[in-house]
C-alpha cells in the first residue's frame, strides 16, 4: 500500500469518476432542472439537514414502498456515491492522508460541484447533499487509512 499506485488503480479511478460525473450531471442532460419539474420545489437549499429530515420522515411514515426507496437511495446514495473518493484521494496522493489537508480539498470538490450543478441547472444545490457527500468521503478516508494501518502492522 506504500508504494506508487500503478495504472491500474488510475484507471478504476479514472472509470469511478467518469460514472460520478455521469450520475451527478450527465443523466439530466437534455432535460435541465426547472420549477416545473422539480414540483415548485427550489433548486437551493441552504438550511442544513432540513432535505436529511425530511427524507428520514418519508422513510419512516410513508405508506407507498417506492417513497421509502427514494429516501433510502437518495440519503444512502448521497454517501455511498462518495466513498471511494475517500479511498482514491489519500491511496493516489499521500498528501491527502493528513485529516487537516484531505478535509479542505473534499469540501471544495463537493461545494465546486453543487455550484455547477446549480448553474448548469443539472442539479439542486443542496447543503444536505454537502453533508452527506463529505461523510461518505470520510467514511472512505477512515476505511483507507485503517487498511493501512493494518497492513504497515502485518510487515
């Protein structure tokens, strides 16, 4: 796990973030984001937790089991989709296993692309979305650098 990453872990990268950028923006081309579509609903929210809450009442009051999968998959999905970019960033650049450097450059990527998706009227800008990409991310760091304790331990 010391050693340089080789190709191989470039390209898996490189197939991780070309299926991140199509499920982020990509699906919706053609079809950009308007008031219609979304229900009246606004393409920003800026009040933290308040969409995490209100996926977690669909989930636990809805009657209709395709609401609860929308909850499930749009909070479970929000961190999953982010996980290896927790694994990827400190495996391909060493800097980013220090938590105080790895922390900033996550938090930028993740608000640079909820300001796309805002402005390209691919997405909604969401704080929510932030929050629940940046823990997938760290749960991917933490993963990475026990692995990596573990296998300094065993040498």
């Amino acid at each position: 796990m010391e050693n340089a990453p080789n190709k191989r872990i470039w390209f898996v990268f490189g197939l991780y973030a070309a299926v991140l950028i199509w499920l982020l923006f990509g699906q919706r081309l053609g079809s950009p984001l308007t008031e219609e579509t979304l229900g009246g609903a606004s393409r920003l929210n800026l009040e933290p937790f308040a969409i995490i809450r209100h996926f977690l009442r669909v989930a636990a009051l809805a009657d209709k089991p395709w609401l609860v999968r929308l909850a499930v998959v749009n909070l479970a999905g929000n961190v999953a989709a982010f996980v290896p970019m927790g694994l990827f960033l400190p495996w391909l650049w060493p800097p980013m296993r220090k938590l105080w450097l790895f922390l900033p450059v996550i938090l930028a990527l993740i608000v640079l692309i909820e300001v796309v998706q805002y402005a390209t009227y691919l997405g909604v800008c969401d704080v929510d979305d932030l929050i629940l990409n940046a823990a997938g991310c760290l749960m991917g760091w933490a993963v990475f650098m026990l692995a990596r304790r573990m296998h300094r331990k065993q040498k």
